[in-house]
C-alpha cells in the first residue's frame, strides 16, 4: 500500500488471503495484501475504514496522511471535503469544520452525514440524530450503514439518550464483531447509564489493539486514562 506498510507485511501470516484478514479486524495487512493484488477498490475500501478510525479517534497525522493517499489513489472530491470537514474538528478548527461539513454535495447517504455532524460539533445533538437517521435510510452498502448507525449511536448518547444509544451499539457489535468503534460507543453508554464496572470492562476490551486496531485501541486507552 505504502512505504510504512512494509513491516507490515513482512509479519504477515503468508498463508491468510486478504478477506481473511479484514475479517479478523487486520486492516493494515489486509490493504498491503490487496495492493500487492492489484485490487484497488479493495484497498480503498481498507484504507477508508483505517481513515473513519482515525478520524474518529482524533489523530491528525494519520487523517491528513490517509486523505492524501486516498485523492492520490483518485477517491471522489466530495469524500475528501466531508474528510477535510472532520480533520479541521480534529485538528481544534470548530467553526471551519462545521462550515466546511455544510458545503458537502453529494449523495443524500454523504449530505445528510456531514450535516449531521456540523450539527452535532454545534452542540445540536437533536438536529444531528435526525439527519443520521436520514443518513442511514440513504445507505446504499453495508459499509455506509454501518457508519451512519455509528454516528446516530453517538449523536444519541449526546443527547442524553444513552439506552437508545446502547441498542446502537449492541447492534452493531453484533453485526460487525471485529469493529472496535461500536465497543467505544458501547462503553459509553454504559458509563453515562450508571454502569461503571461494565463500562471500564468494556473499554479495556477495545484496547486490544490486535483485534480492534489502533485508533479504537488509542481512543479507548485515552477514554481509560480520562474516567479514573
């Protein structure tokens, strides 16, 4: 895939396929096995789960670097201003990012997400559920689905809907077992319900970088760090 993938690959169980390694959570091995392929949806495919995580777990460098490489490997221009969108939240730019998530075109699944989200950085958690919710019934993959019900799962326990945004969450865990960002929401929902043990038990299983990755497993060691 790229030049810092190389170690990667080399550690590579040599008898595992590509899909066998995304199923088990193994984005980076996997990326670097389609692209040695040839198989370049399948790696943007990858490297577009690798860049959610990020984003998601509030990385930068990652974000900026994983954008870059998706406009070299030629991704759609709305994408990439919904991802630049994000990226100026994470990098601390509050009003620009919401400005720039209001100027996304797109499909209505793409639209109605970043104005879910420039409503949600506002602080309008309300507003943001309901364009999710739009979002969602937009969805024409699976893959869009599942971040779509991620963002309402989280724009949910904004709002003060914890238990709505548990069900979320149990749902997608139980649909995408080796998704690491569904435990987050998982663990917070249980946290703001009250249930601390459960909550804290929780967080320490998206840790494990090994099964989640690393920006759920970073997010979690962070969230960890914040609650005792």
């Amino acid at each position: 895939m790229i030049a810092l993938l190389i170690l990667t690959v080399l550690s590579t169980e040599p008898g595992l396929s590509p899909e066998a390694l995304e199923r088990r959570g193994r984005l980076w091995e996997a990326g670097a096995k389609y692209e040695e392929a040839g198989r370049t949806e399948d790696e943007a495919r990858i490297m577009g789960r690798l860049l959610e995580e990020a984003l998601y777990a509030g990385h930068p460098n990652r974000s900026f670097w994983l954008i870059e490489e998706m406009l070299i490997m030629g991704v759609n221009s709305s994408m990439t201003d919904f991802w630049n969108g994000r990226l100026a939240w994470v990098c601390g730019l509050r009003e620009h990012a919401c400005e720039l998530l209001l100027e996304v075109e797109g499909s209505a699944w793409l639209t109605h997400r970043a104005r879910g989200l420039s409503h949600l950085y506002r602080g309008e958690s309300e507003r943001a559920v309901e364009h999710f919710r739009a979002s969602y019934a937009s969805a024409s993959t699976t893959r869009r689905r599942f971040y779509s019900a991620l963002d309402l799962g989280f724009a949910l326990l904004t709002d003060g809907r914890a238990g709505e945004g548990l069900a979320v969450a149990s749902f997608l865990r139980n649909r995408f077992p080796t998704e690491g960002l569904p435990v987050i929401l998982e663990g917070l929902c249980l946290q703001s319900l009250g249930e601390f043990s459960m909550a804290m038990s929780t967080l320490e299983e998206a840790k494990e970088r090994e099964r989640y990755g690393a920006g759920p497993a970073d997010m979690a060691a962070e969230l960890l760090e914040e609650l005792e």
